[in-house]
C-alpha cells in the first residue's frame, strides 16, 4: 500500500483555487471507516463556492481540506468494526455523514441532522487517490451501474427527494426548470408513477430534452401563462403537485399557482434571496401545502434514484459534462468557467484522460 498520493487541496480559508499536490498522506482509517481507492469524483458549483470562499463556506468549511464530495470508487481497507462492507465493493458516498443519535437521525430525517459532517466540506473528501469516510455513509453499486453514473446520485438526489416529498405516484406534476437536477425530475417522476408530467423552462432546447426524459407536455414559461395552460391539460383542476428545481422567485410563484386547491409545492431549487408570496390568496384559501427538500433521504433517496437510472427515462449522457485526469482539474475548471455544459468528472488515478 502506498504511503502518499497525490489530490487538491483547497489550503487555507481564504479566496483561492485549489492546489494540485503530489505528497498527501494516504488517509488513515479509524475503525467505523472505509478506505475507497476513487474512480472518479464529479465538480460540484459548491466546489466554485469553496474556492471562492463565499458567506456559506466561511461558516460550513475548514481548511486546509481536501474537496470533492460527489464520488464513486472501490473499498481497498474497512476499519475494525466494519461488518456489512468488504474489500472490493464498488460504492458512492452520502456526503451528508449524519450522527445517528440526535432526534432527527432518531425519527428518519438524518439528512437534516443537527450534527451533520460534510464530506469534503469539513472533513476530507474525494478529490484525491483515496478518500475514508463511515462505513455507513456508503452506498453499495449495482454490477451494471458505472461509476460515472454513481456520482450523480448525490448532486442529483436531492431532486429526487423532491419528487418523493411530491408524492408523485397516479399525479398530475408540473416540474419547472429544467437544468441537469430539475431533468432527473422530470425522469425521476415519470419512472415513479406520476400520471402526467409537465415541464416548463425559459429555454426551448433544455424543453426538447425533457421530453426526451419523459415530460408528457412542455412549456416555456417566458412566452406563455403556465398556470393557464397547466388548467388547460387538467380539465381546469390544476396540477396535483409541483417541484420548483429554479429556486426563481416568478417561478415559484406560478408552480403555486398551477397547483389545485389542496396541491402540493416542493421547493429544490433554492432561491438567492427572500421570496415575496401572497400567502392568503395563493396558499391559505386553497389550503396548497408549500414545502421544500434539503439534500437526499438517507438510504430511500439512492434507492428510488437508482431505479430511475435503471429506468426508461433517464439519460445520463445528456447531465454529464467532460471527463478529465485530476492533475488536469484547472482545464475543468476553465471549462465550467467557460460555461460548458453539464457535470464534469476528474479521475485521480489515471494519469491522462
Ligand atoms: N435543496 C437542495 O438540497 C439542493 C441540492 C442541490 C441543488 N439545489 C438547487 O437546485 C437548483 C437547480 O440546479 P441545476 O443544477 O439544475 O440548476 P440550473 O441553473 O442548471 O437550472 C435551473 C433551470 O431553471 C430555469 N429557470 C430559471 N428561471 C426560470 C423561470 N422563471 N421559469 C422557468 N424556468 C426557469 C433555467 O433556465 C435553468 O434551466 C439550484 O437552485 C440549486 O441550488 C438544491
Ligand atoms: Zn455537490
Ligand atoms: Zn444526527
């Protein structure tokens, strides 16, 4: 076993991209902990935020630490206690390493848990050789679900859990945007038994790849007046349920107002700034329940997810972005920087992609 590797550092808790470093030491595991030889480990607008060291980054991460969270490899080491999981499993990670005893992890909410770890965030993550973590934030791979594929269920699984909060099944569900999340929407409702499922976006070409992911109808919501049309399809009712994937105030605003009374909102996109609401009208006298998601249900989330992706509906191809070695992680960023689309890969043990 080798002692050092090579991986990214973001270095200290100031503006500043992360550094390419050959001499790291190979993580040491305690013995709750795995020992995962990475695959690959997807880019994450978070890993952008942390460089850029932003309000959010001041209060949920430390440094010096090793970035990356959205990851997928092979156990090579499982500390002592670690009994359900074996040298050679393929897993992903859950970046949000819950405590598992305060009252949240006690009543199945561990993904809001009040003493939450952040893999990559505020320990260290996936954006080198080799990354430990708990044994229990592992989630074992299918044999025909590839890596590439297992690191989309943590950017991507919080819109799955929207879909689950909707309670999709035998439902009428307005998605509204359709970015690489609010598209695992789209597929994600239809593959869990939504009824219908309306799309609507600003752009008509991300409107033609939902319906390639399984949107029955689609909008754009600039040209036309959603509400009015979703009535249109649902014999004047409205939509049973709504996930808003934009975190755009207008955008919510119309999803509320395209449910029916007694409708269901679930909010996944998250707005940059308070959202004025008419409260009385929208919500209070048709009784339209508004709720939001925060990441993914620890383990029900991956589990839908995974038979979304086995699914139908859901294209990979058209949510990943580039593939990249990590020593090459600048021309990734310059990339991202340059607005290329999708989600992109780096790959710590290859030496040239
Ligand atoms: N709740 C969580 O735990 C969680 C986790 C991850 C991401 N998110 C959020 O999910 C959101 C979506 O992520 P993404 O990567 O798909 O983003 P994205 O920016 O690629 O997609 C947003 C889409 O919404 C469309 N849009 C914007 N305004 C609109 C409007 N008024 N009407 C219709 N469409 C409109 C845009 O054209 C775009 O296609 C982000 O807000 C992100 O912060 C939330
Ligand atoms: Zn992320
Ligand atoms: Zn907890």
């Amino acid at each position: 076993m080798k002692k050092t590797m090579i991986g990214l550092m973001k270095e200290a808790p100031v503006k500043g991209d992360y550094v390419l470093r050959t001499d790291l030491p190979v993580p040491e595991i305690g013995d709750d902990e795995v020992l995962i030889k990475v695959h690959c480990t997807a880019i994450c607008g978070t890993d952008l935020h942390i460089m850029e060291w932003d309000s959010w980054s001041e209060k949920h991460v430390k440094a010096p630490l090793i970035p990356g969270h959205e990851t997928a490899g092979d156990i090579v080491a499982v500390g002592k206690n670690v009994k359900d999981r074996k040298v050679g499993d393929r897993v992903s990670c859950e970046s949000h390493i819950a405590c598992g005893h305060c009252w949240f992890c006690q009543h199945d909410m561990a993904q809001i848990c009040a003493n939450m770890r952040l893999f990559g965030c505020n320990v260290d993550g996936a954006f080198a050789e080799y990354a430990k973590i708990d044994a229990a934030s592992t989630f074992l791979l299918a044999d025909d679900l590839s890596y590439e594929a297992a690191c989309m269920f943590e950017p991507m699984g919080a819109d799955i859990h929207g879909v689950e909060a909707a309670e999709v099944e035998g439902k009428v569900v307005l998605v509204s945007g359709c970015g690489p999340i609010g598209l695992t929407a789209v597929s994600g409702s239809k593959t869990l038994g939504a009824k219908m499922v309306i799309a609507c976006d600003l752009f008509d070409d991300k409107l033609e790849i939902a319906r390639q992911m399984g949107a029955d109808y689609v909008f754009n919501s600039g040209k036309v007046d959603l509400p009015e049309e979703v009535r249109k399809l649902t014999g004047g009712m409205g939509a049973d349920a709504a996930i808003d994937v934009t975190g755009a105030g207008p955008a919510i605003i119309s999803s509320i107002r395209s449910v029916r009374p007694a409708g269901r909102v679930v909010g996944v996109g998250l707005p940059g700034k308070p959202v004025a609401l008419d409260l009385a009208n929208d919500l209070f006298y048709r009784e339209v329940e508004l709720t939001g998601i925060s990441g993914r249900k620890i383990w029900q989330t991956w589990e839908d997810f995974a038979k979304v992706m086995s699914g139908p509906y859901y294209k990979l191809e058209q949510v990943m972005g580039g593939r990249y070695a990590l020593k090459d992680f600048d021309k990734a960023l310059a990339d991202i920087r340059g607005g290329a689309p999708g989600k992109m890969l780096v790959y710590p043990n290859e030496a040239d992609m």
